[in-house]
C-alpha cells in the first residue's frame, strides 16, 4: 500500500482534532469517575455513547480529510488502490459494535 508523500490529509485541522480527542479523554476520565461512583447505569451508557458518538465524528472528518486529499489528490495510478483503501476503513467503520 503506498501512502502520500506529503503527510496526512487532516493537517490543515490538525489543532481542532487534538482538542477534540483531549475533549473525549475528559469524557472518557469522566465515565471512570462514574463508574468509581456506583452511578446509575443508564446514566453511564449515556454517556458511553456520547464517546462513541464524539469518536464518529473525528472518524468522519479524517474520511473526509482522507478521500479528499489522499485519494482525490493522489496521481491518478494510485487513485484505485486509494479508494479501496478508503472503502474498507468505512466498512470497519461500519461494523463497529
């Protein structure tokens, strides 16, 4: 598999994924702390899926950040092999849970 020479598609956003992983690190210290707590389970699944849906949301720009500058940019012989390659992250994407 052959990968872009000029680095990664989500540069230009690079400052906005960090504070949204440091984001979901807190949330994730937080279902900790509930859990420590004895919470209410519900509560703490709520929360659980607020996570997974904060995690969606990078996956779902990194897509975007990938197909538009590493497969949409790629020379046009690596194009196939890009798209498949995008393709297959969506599956697992996908298959989750």
């Amino acid at each position: 598999m052959t990968r872009p020479p000029t680095g990664k598609g989500y540069e230009a956003t690079k400052d906005q994924l960090l504070g949204r992983m440091a984001r979901i690190k807190g949330q994730v210290g937080g279902i900790e702390r509930m859990v420590e707590d004895d919470r209410y389970c519900i509560d703490v699944l709520t929360q659980i899926n607020a996570v997974q849906a904060a995690l969606d949301k990078v996956a779902l720009g990194l897509l975007d950040g990938h197909a538009r500058t590493c497969v949409l940019g790629a020379e046009p012989e690596l194009q196939d092999e890009r798209a498949a390659e995008l393709m297959a992250a969506v599956g697992r994407l996908m298959r989750r849970g």
